[in-house]
C-alpha cells in the first residue's frame, strides 16, 4: 500500500514538473497616479506659474509626473519635432542598421529646406555623425530630410516610420506630416507625448554628446567651415542641461524639451506655446529646479552585485548567480518614507545559460512605483537539466534512502 503512495507521488511530481516548466514569466506594470499624486500637482500648480500653453515635469527614469498644465493639449511642436527624427537615427545607430560614420550624399531636396539650416550643399557628402550634430546642435532642417532619405529613401517614407513609431510608444495625440516640425496642417502632439517620446531618446545617451554641446565646427571636406551654434540655450547657462530640443515657428511660438542632470537625479521638462524664447527658458528652467529639489538619487545596485540565486535542479546543485550588467540608481522623493522593493524576470525558456549573457532583468520599485530596471547576467556557464536529469532528482526525493 505504501509503494503504491509512492508511485502516485512520484507521477505527480512528474505532472507539476512539466507545467512549472511551461509557465510564463510575468511582468509587473508601474502603477499609475494615485488621488494623492494628483492633490500634489494640483497644489504644485499654484506655487509654479507657468506662462507656457502648456508643460510637463517628468522624473524620466521612472515616468513620474510631478507637474501638468494642459498636457494633453494637441498644439504644434515646431522643430521639437526632431526628437523623434533623431530617435529613429539613434534606433538604426545603435541597432547595427548603419553606423555613425556612414556617408550621407545630400539630396537637393534637403539643400532646399527652409528654416534653420546646418548649409548643406547638393552633393555634399557628410557622415551619419555629422548629421546627428547639425540636428541636435543647430536643428538643421537640411539634416533632418538628408537623414530621413538615407534611412528610408525618402522623407515621405521616413515619416510614415515616425507615426507607426510614435503608436507603438503609445502617443495618442501624435500625428507627424514631417520630419523638420515646419508648420504643416495635420502636424500636431502633445507635451504629454514629447515626454514620451524624449523618455525613449534618452535610452540612446550618445544623442546627448551632441544636444548637449553649445558650439561644434565640422571643417572636414569643406572650404569653408560649418559652425554650429546650439538652439538650446539652457545647454550653457542652466546647471547640468544637456539637451534635448527646441522648437519655433510663428504658429507653434516657442517649445522645448529640456533635460539636465544633477547629483545622479534627471528631469525632464516640456514647454510648449511659450510667447517668447526667455518665457520659455524661464518655465523650463523653474520647472527642472523644482524637480531637482524635490528629488534625490541613491544606488540600489552596483555592476556585478549578486541579484538572485536561479535553481535548475531540484537538488540545486544545478544553478547560476544572476548579476547586475550595470549600476542602477534610483531616484527617491525627498521627505518620504521609501519602501524599495525589486522584482527579477529571469527567462526560464534557455536550455543553456553563457557566462555574462544576459538572463532577464530586474524591476526597481519605490513605494509600489516602477523607479528603475537593470539587465540581469549568468554570472557562469550551465546546462538545464533535462527531464531525466529532473526525474532522478524527483526519484532522490521520493526514495532518500534508495529503492
């Protein structure tokens, strides 16, 4: 009677084996505003006054709203336009697509294009880099449409890219006709959706080498040298700004999305409708200061800190240490009583786990809020045990003392 107790065990920890093995990992989303958060923006609203149509103050690693006036507003970007233009540059860059070095032949359409301009030539011959610099330093509308046709050939078809990218992102109130931001009818977003689309340009921080420089010569292959100036003000006089993009045209008057970086803390700030360029400097500026004193940023883990042990045997004597791939810091709200706690996603799927692969990822939260996420890595080589391997570790447990 007792074997027989044994024996339906054993079957049934063979049949719970098999479904742990298909289950799926699950992710966890942030959660959104709560009534509080909103009481606090509200009451932010009346300290900060903000002369813009409307504006945004976002912690960008988490997503947080710390500020809103009229975010969702549909109004006209101007040249912040090119955020997404310089994402999907930044995308093709860092996916292998092409390389910064690239040669660009510039088109007499782009030589052609109005407004402000890095003085591209027809027929000139530029690098990818080159290009990145006249769009994020001096917001060339020649850069932007010489770049557009290098990667899908024409500026048509490149725009046709920037809206299925901005659904993807979940820009609802997105519709671009261009990839300059000259003004054009149908050409619309929102703060709401530029601080969207500037969360994902920030996941590419080599943009920030160019956004974030106030003067650059480019001289090479030129009998007269082009000198970029910088749009972006902020970049010189605001402590830790580094870019991203601003934007003017008599209809849209003055935007911007500005960022700067302080003691590890990043905020994120989007104007939009300014009356002129000093009001917008000055909301932008007054915004990412109120963030900077409402934020801190502390180091949850350092590359190579151990994560979590993952068993592959029931024994445990199959098993790698998942790893931090880099330092994560976290940005903590000043004041608070901080509950930080982490959720690992480790992919269950590989038969084989390499040394410094990556495995899965870890989520960072505070107060029940996504704040960060890091790579997770196999700190070794191992195997997965397979179902025989796993039925004699269910044997070994069953039958300790041997059958």
């Amino acid at each position: 009677m007792k074997k027989k107790q044994k024996v339906l065990t054993l079957t049934s920890i063979i049949l719970s084996l098999f479904f742990l093995m298909g289950l799926c990992n699950i992710s966890v989303k942030a959660e959104p505003l709560t009534k509080s958060d909103r009481a606090e923006i509200k009451a932010i609203k009346s300290d900060l006054n903000i002369d813009a149509k409307s504006a945004l103050l976002i912690e960008p690693s988490s997503g947080k709203v710390i500020f809103e006036k009229n975010s969702h507003e549909k109004l006209e970007p101007a040249s912040v336009t090119k955020i997404m233009t310089m994402l999907l540059s930044m995308e093709a860059v860092d996916s292998g697509k092409i390389s910064l070095s690239d040669k660009v032949t510039v088109s007499e359409n782009a030589k052609k294009m109005g407004g402000s301009s890095m003085l591209l030539d027809t027929g000139e011959v530029r690098t990818v880099e080159d290009l990145l610099k006249g769009i994020g330093i001096a917001s060339g509308n020649d850069a932007a449409v010489a770049m557009a046709e290098y990667l899908s050939g024409s500026e048509e078809s490149f725009v046709d890219l920037m809206n299925k990218k901005a659904q993807q992102l979940g820009m609802k109130d997105t519709v671009f006709k261009n990839c300059t931001g000259l003004s054009a009818e149908g050409h619309y977003t929102t703060a709401y959706d530029i601080g969207i689309m500037s969360r994902e340009l920030l996941k590419h921080p080599t943009i920030l080498k160019y956004t974030g420089t106030y003067m650059e010569t480019i001289s090479e292959g030129r009998k007269s040298p082009i000198e970029l100036v910088n749009h972006n003000k902020l970049v010189r006089f605001f402590n830790g700004c580094d870019g991203l993009k601003t934007g003017f045209t008599s209809s849209a008057k003055y935007c911007i999305s500005a960022t700067s970086v302080r003691d590890g803390v990043r905020m994120l700030a989007i104007v939009m409708g300014s009356p002129t360029y000093k009001v917008r400097n000055k909301d932008a500026s007054m915004l990412m200061n109120y963030g900077f004193s409402k934020y801190s940023s502390k180091n949850v883990f350092k590359k190579g800190d151990e994560v979590e042990r993952v068993n592959l045997s029931k024994s445990g004597n199959r098993y790698f240490i998942a790893k931090a791939s880099a330092d994560l810091n976290v940005v903590f709200e000043k004041g608070k009583d901080n509950k930080v706690t982490y959720r690992s996603v480790i992919d269950k799927n590989k038969k084989e786990y390499r040394k410094n692969q990556k495995v899965g990822y870890c989520d960072v939260y505070v107060n029940g809020e996504l704040a960060g996420k890091v790579d997770l890595s196999s700190d070794r080589n191992v195997k997965k045990p397979g179902v025989f391997w796993n039925l004699k570790d269910n044997i070994r447990n069953v039958f300790p003392q041997g059958i």
